[in-house]
C-alpha cells in the first residue's frame, strides 16, 4: 500500500525533488554551486514576491525564526507577539531568551488575538522596536485573517515586522514588499514539497541595511556574514548540498505551476477538506474565519482514542496525520494540506478518515 | 570523464549512502522515526567510543561549534582557546559574541602552539572555566599532536574541555570518555563520508547534568531540549529525514569496516598522499610532526597560479581540489583525505598533479 504523507510538514515530496538530491557532490566554492545558489535566490523572490535579499540557512523552521530573532532583538528591546499556539509561544520564549521584553497579545488557544487587541498593543508600545507575528499557528490549525492589514500598520508605525510563514507561505500569497514586511520566513518541506533541512528569509532593504551595520549576536545564524558571501552567491558556511539541490527542483516546479496557481490549489484543496471532514460530523478547532489552508485540526468525536486513530489510520489506510500539541493533544488530529495536494490526496484521505471511523463504531 | 571530489569535506559519498536519501518521508514522531534515532546515537557511540549521550543537530559543522559554545560559555567566563588558523580564530569569535573571554594561546599560522605553551595557559588561568580545542585545522593542514595530553591535563584542573574534530574524527581515533573530552563535534561530511547538513556531538555525563540545570541561550541549539526530546528518540526540531537515513547509512559502512580499519585506512593514505606529492617536489605548510591526516595543505611551486590550476585539474582531470585560507589564499592547494579514501583515489589525484605541473611548466 502506498503511503500517503498528509502531515502538516514534512510533506510528500514528488519523485523529480527525491531524485535531485542524488546529483553529484560539488565544490561548495566553485562556479557550479554559484549557479545553483543565485538560481535559489532567484526563484525565492517570485515566491516572496521582493526585490529584496533572500538567505538559505541549513537548519530546521525554528532555526530560521530563531536567526530573525537574534538579528533583529537587541536586549532591552520591546518585541511586540502576538500567541495563539505552540509555535507563537516558541517565538515569544526565542525573543527573550535573546533578552528582549515581549509584549504578549494573548488569546485563547483555539483562537487568534483579534486585529483590535494587536492594534491595540503596536498604540499602546510605542517604545516597541518590533512586532513578529506568526501567521500560520500550525499547532491548532489557524491562519490570523489581517496580516495584511496589520503589518502595513505596524510598518506605517516604524516597527520592524517579522513574519513566521514557514507552513503558509506558497499556500498563501505573502507580497513581502508590498505588505511592508521586514522578514519572512519559511521551510523547504511545507508549501514548497521539498524535504525539511532549509529555511528561507527574505530581508527588506532597510532591514539589511540595519543587520549589516550591527555586531552580529550569533555566527552560524548572523545574516551579514551570509549577505557578504551572497555576493559571490557562496554561504559561509558548508551548505548542505542534497537539500539545496532538492530546494531547487522545488522551485523549478512551483514556477512551472505559477505561484497563482499554486495558492489557488490550496485554497481549493483545503475548502474539500473542511467541506468533506464536515460531512463526516467533525468539528474544527478553528472558527471559519480563522481556518488554516494548509492545516486543518480537526477534534475527534467522543470516545475516539487518538494514538489508536493514528495507528490504525497509517497501517489500515496507509495515511499518516499528526496528532495535537499541548491543551489538544490527544484531542484533535491534524492534516496537512500542503506542497503537492491534490483532489486524489484529498479523496484518499476522507474516506480513509471515513471508513476507520465508522469502523471504530464512531 | 568521472569526477573526484577530494576536497577537505564535503567528501565523495558512496552510492549506497546517497540512495539512502531518497527512502520515504516518514513521520518525524512516529516509531520508524524513532528507530532509525535511536540507531544513529547507538551507532555514533562507537565512533566517539563513548557510552555518553550523543545529540544531532540539523546544520553545517559551524553551527554544532556555536551550540557547544553557547552550551558551555556563560558571560564573562574566561575560555583558553589554542588559535593557529581560520577554523581555531572562529571558535574564539563565537565564544566572545557568547560574552566570554578568550584566553588565545596563538601561534603563527602554519604552525600550533606547543603543548607546553597550552599547559601554561591552563595553569596561569586557574579561574578559566573551559578549553576549547580544533584538532585538526583545515584552513593549513595541521593537527595537534598533544590532544589526548592536553585534554587529561586541562580535565584533572576541571576545566570543560571541548574538542572540535569536525574534519578528523574517523580518520582519527578519539576515544572521548577515556581522554576527558565533555563535548566532541564531528560533521556529516568529513570522515564519516555522508552529504554535509548534520553534526554530531558527544557529551560527557558530567556536562550533561551541566546543561540540564542551566538556562537555556538559545533555543534552536539548546542541548538539554535535545536530551529532553532524546528520551523519547525524537528531535525538538523537525529533522532533515533524508540526512538522517543517509547519516545512518554511513555509519553502517563504518561499523562494517570499523573505526580501527578505517582510521588505519586515513593514515596509510595521507602517508601515500605525502610521500607522494613531496617526490613530486611540493612543500606542505605543516612540519612533518603536525601534519594532518585528514588535510593535506601544499604550497604551489614558484608561477603555479591558484585559480589557474584549480579549474585544469578539474576540468582536465576531474579532480576536485579546495583553495587556502587567509594568508594562504592563493599560495596553497589542499587535498582531503577523507571518507571513502583509498589507494585509487590517491593514486589518481597525485599523476593528475603530477600531469598538469608539468604541462603547466612547473
């Protein structure tokens, strides 16, 4: 039985993206690597939609939020956060673990802070230096509605904006320029199908104007030294070269789908999932107007033991899925809707989903 | 014509270990994971001869050193650094960007401190709380002689001794309990001869109930979270699974040969290499008593022109060679003898050298 990936990350990666990692082992300093770095580079900026920088760093998503972090917060600073989730609160503990003071926008888990609450907090701290929002709360399944909306408010304002879009971007049209975003984030094995290992940012230029003219706080993470070395399209440190060639081949096939195109499949994909899943009787963690394209976390009915589901879900049906973090662990099961989705993917698992359900006497 | 990498890492990487990355995507916390973990860190301990803990982190090599440093250095602790290149000069800068205080015990580069001039360091700083050692510097092909030495002396005066063997272990044999070594780093694509993007690092059980009582300084590279995960055999962070399998691979092929096998196989080698390239007239950076096994760092003959020689050999011979570093660049060539070396490879590389100065006039 073939198996079907359908986590929120890692993803199913295509046969081409496998298949690319076998290339052959390069001279991380010679010309072909140069090709192949400035053609990622090149690539990403459709996927950001900027003009501005783009850095790889050979690391997992926290990783990449953590190098925003430390690049961004000098101590002392105020960093404003909105939390909804696991991966809000991680962001929060990264910024002051870096010595800055987060002004936390809380909601309920299962919830987003409403745009009024964090408009509230960017007025009410105007001595912040930035804002980081994570926009895609892949714990619980809930994508904040206003991004747009207020990282032009918050950039209107001065603030730097940082932006964790590591399981939306490519899911999500983000036009970092236009929305007045600093940085953003994401990961190889999301949106983008490739396999996990490598975390993109994209920089604004007045964001790498201000890294450059500073003391970097980290080495492997400080975004000069990979800015000076872009220069030569090298990295400053050994890249991890089967993921770059991975990456690529990533690339090369969301610009043959379009990046419209590609969003759209999301959205299209994802309204099946809530739709059919809806059907079935479930219920979502999220509201509707905060449901995630490329995570949905669903609770299971009454009597339905998770670690039992998710066991005879993947061995039974070959599907896997993810189990729920913190308050919802054990209570909600996770899908992702990401990288290559597609109608049969979508099919496979429903009625997968369906059928053990109604065996499990649900 | 086929090509041969013998850089100083990455390495060429057998056919069986890039296969290995293109096994299914699996879920980073289910039971498949969880083995194929649990197999690294059992089969690493042989490698690092330990019956410690061993954690893998998702990057490049430089990013393992910054976790050892930001793992052991609080601020304002003093650090006896032993500095004769670029890889011993960058661990100092991370321990300072970490706020502690280098004590560098410098020698010219081309050269390493003597084990006398360390010894003094250790015991005119009685107040410094850790030794932090590259063993092998790949930027001149040197590697110090005294580890062992020096690593039991600066243990017995309790300082944390931390060993950088990035570009070593494997091709040298470092039996890190029974020196006294608390945290030693190796990368993927050195010795072990798997594609670069993890490192590994041993920890003594003295620093691991360290680090489990400290705060953390960073997330990403916090050890005591890894331990934490590492009960369970999972990561914290979402681990590159092609790296993973292919790590695991490697490490079968080195069980299969051996850790005795393969490090007597480096020695014979770099003695073919030196021997070799020096009745071909080169002159090495390093004395013969520093010589690296690993890194063979060789001056170009009066007129041989770096760049020049670097694209004919490779694009005339296949072979692949590295550059210098710092007051080096231009003036040395260096050769890895690394991984999968063997009497093939050495032979071919040396009458490609051998061909090409003589077309080149040499």
């Amino acid at each position: 039985m073939d198996r079907l990936i359908m986590l929120p990350g890692p993803t199913n990666v295509s046969d081409r993206v496998m298949n690319a990692m076998s290339r052959p082992v390069i001279n991380h300093r010679g010309e072909a690597f140069r090709e192949l770095y400035r053609g990622i580079v090149e690539k990403s900026r459709h996927l950001f939609q900027t003009e501005g920088e783009i850095v790889v760093f050979s690391s997992s998503g926290t990783g990449g939020v953590e190098a925003a972090v430390l690049n961004t917060v000098m101590p002392g600073e105020k960093v404003i956060v909105p939390i909804m989730g696991e991966f809000s609160e991680r962001l929060g503990e990264m910024v002051e673990i870096a010595g800055g003071k987060v002004v936390a926008v809380r909601s309920e888990q299962g919830e987003a802070p409403s745009i009024e609450q964090v408009k509230h907090a960017v007025d009410s701290n105007s001595d912040a230096s930035s804002i980081m929002i994570v926009h895609n709360e892949t714990s619980t399944g809930i994508a904040i509605p206003y991004l747009r909306d207020i990282c032009n408010y918050a950039k209107e304002r001065n603030l730097k904006v940082v932006v964790d879009a590591i399981s939306s971007l490519g899911g999500y049209s983000i036009p970092v320029d236009s929305w007045g975003i600093d940085v953003c984030i994401t990961g190889s094995q999301k949106c983008l199908a490739a396999p996990p290992g490598l975390v993109l940012l994209s920089l604004s230029r007045e964001y790498t104007s201000m890294v450059r003219s500073r003391k970097p706080r980290t080495r492997y993470f400080d975004i000069s030294r990979y800015l000076e070395y872009q220069k030569k399209w090298e990295t400053p440190f050994t890249p991890s070269l089967p993921l770059f060639y991975a990456l690529d081949e990533a690339l090369n096939e969301l610009l043959e789908e379009g990046l419209a195109a590609r969003v759209a499949r999301h959205e299209r994909m994802s309204g099946m999932l809530y739709s059919s899943l809806e059907k079935l009787g479930l219920k979502f963690v999220a509201r509707e107007d905060l449901r995630s394209r490329t995570v949905i976390a669903s609770y299971y009915p009454e009597g339905i033991e998770d670690r039992d589901f998710r066991t005879r879900l993947e061995q039974e049906y070959g599907i896997v899925v993810a189990g729920g973090f913190g308050k919802f662990s054990g209570k909600v099961f996770r899908i992702g809707c990401m990288g290559l989705i597609n109608q049969e993917y979508v099919e496979r698992t429903v009625t997968s989903v369906e059928a053990l359900l109604s065996k499990m006497k649900f």
